[in-house]
C-alpha cells in the first residue's frame, strides 16, 4: 500500500453512523454460518485500523472485517479481525489485522460474522430504509443474497484510524 500510519497509538474515529445510544433491543441476528454484509460509502480519505458495532447478550468469539465492493456487491476481504464479544449491549469490535486504505465516496462492506442469538446492530426504525446488506449462510443459494433493505435495519457501526488531514496520518 502507499501508505503508512505514524505513532498513531490511539486511533481517531473517521466515520460512523447510527452511533447514538439508541439501539432496537427487539431484534437478535445470528444462526448457523450466518454472515451479514453491512454496505457503507466512506466519508473520508485514510486509513481504518478499527471497527466497532453496537452487540451484545451472547458471549464468545467473533469475527469482523471490511470488504471491498465489486459490481455493488461485497468482493474481497481487506483486513479482518476477532474480539471476544460481552454480554452486555455496548460498543465492541476489535483493531484491524493491517490497516485498511479507504477512499472518500467508494463503496465498501463491514462483514460481521455473528454469534446466533447476538444483540442485531441496529439502531430504532426510521420511516426512511436503513443500509443495503447482503447476507451469506448455509441455508441460502452459494454467495451473497440480496441488497436487503428495511426500516428496521439501520446499523449502528464505528470505524477508528486516521484521516489525510489528521497530523498522525502521512501518505
């Protein structure tokens, strides 16, 4: 990649949305192999070493990463990473494997390999649709089904790391 990230001990956070406290508490995701992809445009130019989702009420281990956008559908994993997910509903996620390159106004995916039962990421309904998602599972036909799109589903996520005009940044 042709960039590089300098002392930057704490990530900033560069873009989020939904990221009130607010959260739908009637609606659980997960089941067996079930693989959400989360559709979001960057809002900035940088690097994302970081990502946080608002779960919660199952314990054990998870999995999330972003994905670039082919055909508006998710393509290839970027970067990835694990955290051992609380019960309680909070923000949780974990620092990336390697730093992310995004680019202000392309399309990417976060994908969220949840533990069934998990606390679904979403904020309250809306009267306007919430983000395009695709999903990935056993019981469906082999690659991505969808775009989905609901008012019920507007999800709550965080990414962390640094702008071009963040002085811990350098390309």
């Amino acid at each position: 990649m042709d960039y590089k990230l300098l002392a930057l001990t704490t990530p900033t956070l560069v873009q989020s949305e939904n990221d009130g406290p607010n959260y739908n508490d009637r609606l659980s995701t997960g089941g067996p192999g079930l693989i959400l992809a989360i559709q979001i445009k960057a809002q900035f130019t940088g690097a994302v070493t970081r990502i946080k989702i608002f779960t919660g009420e199952k314990r054990g281990r998870t999995r999330i990463s972003l994905w670039e956008e082919d055909q508006g559908k998710p393509h290839r994993e970027l970067s990835a990473g694990e955290w051992d997910m609380e019960f309680a509903n909070c923000w949780q996620g974990p620092d990336l494997s390697k730093p992310v390159r995004m680019k202000k106004g392309e399309t990417y995916f976060i994908v969220w390999e949840p533990i069934a039962g998990a606390q679904q990421t979403t904020d309250l309904p809306q009267e306007n649709f919430g983000h395009n998602y695709f999903a990935k599972a056993p019981f469906l036909d082999p690659g991505w089904y969808g775009p989905l799109s609901s008012r019920e589903l507007h999800y709550k996520y965080r990414l962390f790391g640094a702008c071009e005009d963040n002085p811990n940044y350098q390309s």
